[in-house]
C-alpha cells in the first residue's frame, strides 16, 4: 500500500469546532473520524466533515504544512477552508 501524505481538516458544523490533522491514508484516517473509532478530540467534539485536505510529496512536509495551519489564527484555518469550500461541504466523497 502506498502512502499518501495529506494535511486535513475537520469541523463538526459550519464555522463550529475545527480539528487539523495529518495522515499518510487519508481516506481511512478520514473514515475513522466519521466512525468514532478512536477516542479523542474528533470523537469528543463530533468533527466528521472534511472541509479541507491538501495532498503532500512527504509525510515531512505534511508535518511541516500541519504545524503552519495549526499555528495559524482560527481566522485564517476559516479563509483557508472557505477559499476552496466556500459551502463547506464534506469532501469526503471527493476522496
């Protein structure tokens, strides 16, 4: 199985709970959010709508773009995802 680098984010509503992540399935690790199958801040907080996703070369550079997002105001986490999902539509599907 290849892997697959991406950044993502999760919310729970539009303009609700924002969680960012980073995985080498995303598909699978998008799944899993949706599902509950893991404890922790996604199951808590009921994200399980993919508003975001940036495909990376390297698991190095997923790390590295996370961190950014993740370091950034929730005002830009907000413009980033409304740049490319102005609707916030799940994305999942789109995988």
């Amino acid at each position: 199985m290849s892997k697959e680098p991406a950044i993502y984010i999760m919310t729970n509503k539009r303009n609700g709970t924002l969680y960012t992540g980073v995985t080498s399935n995303l598909k699978q690790r998008v799944y899993q959010h949706k599902h509950s199958i893991m404890d922790g801040f996604t199951k808590k907080y009921e994200c399980k709508i993919l508003v975001y996703y940036e495909a990376c070369e390297t698991m190095e550079q997923a790390i590295t773009r996370e961190k950014q997002i993740k370091g950034g105001s929730r005002k830009k986490k907000l413009k980033l995802i409304e740049l490319i999902n102005p609707h916030w539509l799940d994305l999942y599907d789109t995988l």
